[in-house]
C-alpha cells in the first residue's frame, strides 16, 4: 500500500526508513561518521602548521584516510591575515612590514604597496557562510532560518531547496581555499614555489611580481601589464641601517691611528635576489656602521677589516670579507644591526717526505719556505701565508671558522723563486678540514 508522504502513515514509513539505515551503518556500536566525541576532543588549543602559522581550535583530528589535510598559509601563498583551512577552522598568517598593507598586492592575504579596501557581506550581497573579504580577513556571514538552505538562493545567499558545493575544477581553482557556496569552504591545495596563489587570478598559482606594480597595471605571469605607458608613477623607498662591529665580542678592532682617512673596516650589504650593493665604512674608534639610504629587500651582509681596496688599514679584521649574515631582511629602518666578527688562530709544521730541510735559500730578507693556503670550501674565504724558513712553521691569527681546503707551495711571491724544495705548483695536502 502506497501513503501520501504528507500523511500520518507517510511520516512513519519515512522515520523507519531511516532508523533502518543509522542501524546498517553503526553495527558494534562504534561511532562511524561521528566527529567532535568526547574521546577526541582534544585539548581545545590551536595548533601550528609546518610553516609557521597558526590555526584556530576545531577542527576534526581524526586519523586515517578521509581525515581532512588542512591547507598551511605558505601552500595558498598566503603571508599576512586570516585564511579558511579547508577543514572548518581559520589559518592566522601573520602581518605586513612597514609600508606595506594586506591584499595590497592585489591578491587577498598578499602583503603589497598599495591599499586593500576590505568588503562585507552585505557589499557582497551575502547573508551566509563563509568567505574572504578580499583583503586579510574571512567573513563569518551568518545562518539560513526557516528551513532554508545556504546556497539555494546563489552562493552564500539562503534560499529554498538544495545546495550543490562548489568543486575546486568546477571554479578552476588550483589553490587556496574556496567558498563552495554552501556555508563551507573547500581546500584546493598549493603552489610550487616560485609560483604564489591568487597574483593574477583568485586561487590560480602564477609568477608573481616581486615589487609590486604601478597604479593601473596588474600582476600577469610576473610581468606588470595592462596599465597605460604613459604617466607611470614610480617610487623609490629607502630605508636607514647601521648598528655596530665586534670581534669576538671585542670592539677594539683597529690598531692604526684614527685620524685623517683611516677606518676600522667595512660593511657590504647585498641584495640577494636583485643584487643591490651598499658598501659604508667602520668607523674608527667607535666602531659603528651607517647607510642612510638603502632599498628594502633581503641582504648578505659581510664585513672586511678593508675599506680603501688594496690599502691596510691596521684594522684586526682580516681583510678577506666575512659573511655575517646570509638573509638579513630590511622592511623597516633598523639601526641597531649588531654584527659580530669569530676568528680563530690556526698554525703548525710542513715537511718534505717526512723531513723539515725545505729551504736551501739562504734565510735572510725576504726568503720563505713556501706558503700555506686555506680556502673555505662553501663562502670562499681564502687565506694565505707564509712558511718561515729554517723553522718550516707557519701561522694565521686570524681565520674564520668554517670548513677548508689546505693547500702547500714552495712559492709565497707569485713569480718569485724562493729556492724551497717544495714545488711551486700547491698540493692539496688537506681536501676538507674543520676550523672550529
């Protein structure tokens, strides 16, 4: 017999139907397609991602195959605001420098120049669910009443009937996280580096454009287009950095007089990606640094105890350029930059075939048994000197630490003979040793 499904009878066939399947589906009593019970709550803390950012609490941390992968903000190329995770809860990804504005790049939780005007629900025509301001921001739009659906009535707006999410392939989205709108989001995985999520297109990987654009143009592929070649406003921002030099901790780096010329070093700063270079003295006696205008960027920072190339300063600091800092990120002045100079004292003996007769020039003037070079096997540093005749000693007082490759010559002047037994052509008597 067939019931109206509006009739008494009708419901009841309707509510048996369904205790029939939760029974199929929950034999031994496990809670099979239950999330948030009592066993895996959790200690109600957020958690950290891999790169760093920071996720509210939530979200479901079951195990196993059909467990959610909650999306990280360096994968949805994402370095300031908040992001949806794809898992039901918000990825926190940090803030800009100075100068700079979330979704200032054009993108949304893109840190760039320009400014981001943030929408709300109500601009966007929106009244549920979740979804991105378009600056740093996601929207919490609210809940359908009444029995009707997020969704029915268009993305994230209520309406009547049934709502179909939203499909990553469906919105051509290879990134980030999409509204489905449903209410929910959806997780589209990350880029590969040096691809960003959302510079030319929401949630497509592309190439982004380091330094932003002028007003007018977007970001295509890493390539500034679409604006108008006439009237391109170009700003040049600068920054302050300086701060102080130490060796081994000590700031007594110069033994030559402090007057007219002399300086106790020097500090070279190198953009690592565009190559700027910014080279500024140490000054004597107080030991500090400046620049006073210097781009933004990321910067190898070296410091040499030679400012004037080719000419001694006196300055302990041995001439050949230390690398400091490899990454030194300038977005804001800074002017307390600490840098710190080790150096170690390495020395010993060269023999022959086992015997310390190198030389059989005579020991006077200007005469060695050879020289001793150690070359840095990954920053390059080298360092040269000579082998004392007679004694077959030889000694660096000041070398960098790091890992060497030692080489011997019977020759110290290049071009000069100095009658040593050794030959002139250097034998690489250590291929790595650690200088520590």
């Amino acid at each position: 017999m067939r019931y109206s499904p509006g009739s008494l009878f009708g419901r009841l066939a309707q509510w048996l139907a369904v205790i029939v399947v939760v029974a199929a589906c929950g034999g031994g009593g496990a809670n099979v397609g239950l999330v948030g019970n009592d066993s895996d709550a959790g200690s109600g803390q957020g958690s950290s991602g891999s790169d760093g950012s920071t996720t509210d609490p939530g979200r479901d941390g079951g195990a196993g195959a059909d467990a959610c992968k909650p999306i990280e903000c360096k994968s949805a190329g994402a370095n300031c605001g908040t992001i949806a995770d794809g898992c039901g809860a918000a990825v926190h990804c940090g803030q800009c420098g100075s100068g700079e504005s979330c979704g200032g790049s054009g993108a949304p939780n893109v840190c760039g120049p320009g400014t981001c005007v943030a929408k709300t629900c109500g601009a966007l025509g929106k009244n549920c669910g979740q979804l991105s301001d378009g600056c740093s921001e996601l929207l919490e739009c609210g809940a359908c009443t009444g029995g009707q659906v997020c969704g029915a009535g268009g993305p994230n707006v209520c309406g009547t009937g049934t709502c179909t999410p939203a499909t990553c392939a469906g919105k051509k989205a290879s990134c980030g996280t999409i509204a489905d709108g449903c209410g929910g989001t959806v997780a589209c995985g990350g880029c590969t580096a040096p691809e960003l999520c959302g510079i030319d297109q929401p949630n497509v990987c592309s190439l982004p454009c380091p330094h932003g654009c002028p007003t007018g143009f977007v970001c295509q592929g890493g390539t500034c287009a679409g604006g108008s070649p006439s009237g391109i406003a170009l700003n040049v921002p600068t920054l302050t950095a300086g701060g102080t030099v130490t060796l081994n901790g000590s700031a007594a780096l110069s033994t030559a007089s402090c007057g007219g010329n002399y300086y106790a070093g020097a500090v070279r700063l190198t953009e690592t990606t565009a190559g700027y270079s910014f080279l500024t003295p140490i000054a004597c006696n107080t030991n500090t640094w400046s620049i006073a205008n210097v781009y933004p960027g990321t910067y190898k920072v070296e410091v040499s105890g030679q400012y004037y190339s080719g000419y001694s300063s006196g300055s302990n600091i041995p001439a050949t350029a230390f690398i400091v800092n490899a990454a030194l990120v300038l977005n804001a002045s800074a002017t307390n930059v600490a840098l710190n100079v080790p150096t170690l004292t390495a020395g010993g003996t060269v023999t022959l075939n086992g015997s310390a007769a190198l030389s059989t020039a005579s020991c006077g003037g200007n005469y060695y048994a050879g020289a001793v070079r150690f070359t840095e096997r990954t920053a390059g540093y080298s360092f040269l000197t000579p082998i004392a005749c007679n004694t077959n000693t030889w000694s660096i007082a000041n070398i960098y630490p790091g890992t060497y490759k030692v080489e011997v010559s019977g020759q110290y002047y290049s071009g000069y003979s100095s009658g040593s037994k050794i030959p002139a052509t250097a034998f690489v008597a250590v291929d790595r040793i650690a200088i520590r």
